[in-house]
C-alpha cells in the first residue's frame, strides 16, 4: 500500500480536476461504442 499518495485538501480542487476530465478527455478524446467510435462531442 502506498502510503505517500496525496489527495484533494477542498472540494473545490476535486470538482476543478473532474470538469476538465469530463469536458477534455470524456468528450472529446476517449471513443464511445454507441457512435462508432468517435468521441460524443464529435458530429
């Protein structure tokens, strides 16, 4: 177990990191089956 790993210290920082995962890599970059294979934010 790692014990040096280090976390969020306010909400804040945690929903910052999310958005942008959501909004970079979820939407734009990683492909989704139902559109074969693009990304959703893709026409």
């Amino acid at each position: 177990m790692d014990t040096d790993c280090v976390g969020y210290t306010t909400a804040q920082g945690a929903q910052r990191d999310i958005s942008h995962y959501l909004m970079h890599r979820y939407n734009w970059i990683r492909p989704h089956q139902f559109k074969g294979g693009l990304a959703p934010a893709q026409p």
